[in-house]
C-alpha cells in the first residue's frame, strides 16, 4: 500500500479525472478499505478540497461542482517553471508523456491563484517551439519570461535594454509579437519602432522589460511560419560549425526521429542529407546518433575526430566493481 501523502495525492486524481466516483470502486482501485478511504476524503476536506459525498446504493464522492480548488502553494519562478516543463513535455519533448502531461497542465494550472494563472495563461498562448539544438545553456528569468509574454498578448508596446552578443547596450522600443522557444535560448520577435523593422531578442540578454501603457494593432509579420523567422534570421548569424552529414536512411524515417533538430533533405529512396549549425560538436554528435543509422560526415572534418575520440572513451568503459 501506497504511504498516506502518497494515496491522498492519487486519491485527488482520480477525482479530478471524473465527475462522480461509486465508493466501492474508488476503494479498489486505491487499494484500500472503504473505512481507510472515508479516512483520506476527511483529509482531503481538511486541506480544503471540497469533497462531496452520497450515501445510499448509487453513493459515491465527487468534488463540488464549480467549487474553486485551494490554491498551488508555490511561488510564481517555480510556477512558471512548472507549467513550462509541462508544456514541453505535452508537445513532445518527452517521448510516451504527452498525454499524461495535457493532463497534468491542465490540473495545476486550474490550481494556481489568478494571478499565476494569469501570467501562465500568456505564456502558454504566446510561446512557438521551434524545437532544440541541444541543452538550454543561459539561463531565463521567469519574471522577464512572463512580463513579454503578457505584452504579447495585451498588444502593449514594451521598452527594454538589451546586451548585444559584442557587448554593446542598447535601450528598445517595441511592439512584441511572440516568444520562440528556438535552439538553446528563448526569443522575443517583436517590431521595433526605432529601426522600423522586425528583430529577435535573446531572452536572456534582455533587461529590465516593461510596459508602456500604450496598445498597438499587430502588424502583419513577413512570414508565414514564426519560429522559421526567427530560425533564418539566427542561421544568417556566424556560428562556430556548419555540419553536413550523408545519412543511410530515407528522409522519412529521419525527420521522423531528429527533424526538429536539424533541416533535412533527400537524396534518394534510400538516403538523405543533414544539415545544422552549432556551437559545439558533442550536440550534432548525440543527435546522429538518435538518428539510428550509419552516416558520413562531409564536414566539418572535427566532427570525425570527436566521434572517434567519443567512440574510444565509450569503448574503454567498463563494468563497475562491486562495492565492498
């Protein structure tokens, strides 16, 4: 049997999965006695969920129809970095979890005071995921997160400093348009009024963002994909590797396993052509390798030496001795 906290929390999902649960069954699939389930609903109305109960052969517990649920005791960084692990995992980022993590969005969210539902809300509505190229490596304020992500929604203009990757600071003035979730880093796509021409911000080299009260009517954005936008606009840039590979397997059956990650073109019914950018080869290395096929490295001519030094690290592995 599952330890208190434990059941009591599986309790609680099961009712919030249906309307209305028949005692016995709900005991049997806790495994539990109905007296130790009586038990656990008066602890869940302790904590203030209101469980309501019917007595008689069709009895049975539900949570009060319309009821508003006690809110999630966290803070709003561990709220936003809640639902964004959530979010990721529910469009795949997580192979077998997409379900399960629908669900679960869905159940903390509607726990959150309104405040932080507010602000999840925005994110959520306003995000693109353009897919990954590897381990997110700069680290994202929360706050900053959500503050562009409300300006996005509310069509406010924004003002913000940003640090340009030579270092130079920069005081904007924009209409935001949406957050990209692209590669390693977060983007904001926004208009900017002083240049008079669409730009992405890196998240992390933006300071200081707020609102200025004044709403504006979104422009039309000059593509029809945006996380693409945003994509070619960061792939113009000098990166320190421009990776080709020839890979033995249909483009297909490639795209299907690591197409977020790279852009991939056929050959023939039998092979095609992998193309990234990165600013470090253990990435296009781990992601060849998810690819599930041999392959041929046209460049860079660094990225055989990593593989090979890789492959002689893997093979000097051995089993681990026992402990005494």
């Amino acid at each position: 049997m599952a330890n208190t906290s434990d059941r009591t929390l599986r309790l609680l999902s099961l009712l919030q999965n249906h309307r209305h649960w028949p005692g016995a069954e709900l005991a049997e699939r806790l495994g539990i006695s109905a007296r130790t389930l009586r038990r656990d609903i008066d602890r869940l109305r302790e904590l203030g969920y209101p469980v309501e109960a019917q007595r008689g052969v069709d009895g049975g517990y539900q949570l009060a129809p319309g009821a508003a649920l006690p809110p999630l005791v966290i803070d709003d960084d561990e709220a936003v970095a809640l639902a964004l692990g959530l979010q990721a995992a529910a469009q795949g980022a997580v192979e077998g979890i997409a379900e399960a993590s629908v669900r679960a969005l869905a159940k903390v969210v509607r726990v959150m005071p309104a405040r932080l539902r507010r602000r999840i809300d925005a994110l959520r509505a306003m995000t693109v995921r353009g897919g990954w190229d590897g381990p997110a490596r700069a680290g994202v304020d929360p706050g900053v997160l959500t503050t562009v992500a409300l300006a996005c929604r509310d069509s406010e203009q924004l003002r913000f400093s940003y640090t340009a990757s030579g270092g130079r600071r920069t005081d904007r003035h924009v209409e935001p348009h949406r957050l990209v979730c692209l590669g390693r880093h977060w983007y904001l796509l926004a208009y900017d009024l002083v240049r008079h021409d669409w730009r992405s911000f890196r998240i992390d080299r933006l300071t200081a963002p707020h609102d200025t009260g004044s709403r504006f009517r979104p422009r039309e954005l000059p593509a029809a994909d945006v996380a693409e936008f945003v994509r070619a606009g960061r792939d113009s840039l000098p990166r320190p590797y421009r990776v080709e590979v020839l890979v033995d397997a249909p483009a297909a059956t490639v795209r299907e396993r690591i197409g977020r990650w790279c852009m991939i073109e056929e050959v023939d019914d039998e092979h095609c052509r992998v193309r990234m950018t990165s600013d470090s080869l253990d990435w296009p290395v781990m992601t060849l390798g998810v690819s599930g096929a041999d392959f041929h490295v046209i460049e860079p001519p660094e990225l055989l030496d990593r593989i090979h030094e890789l492959g002689a690290r893997f093979n000097r592995c051995e089993k681990a001795l026992p402990s005494s």
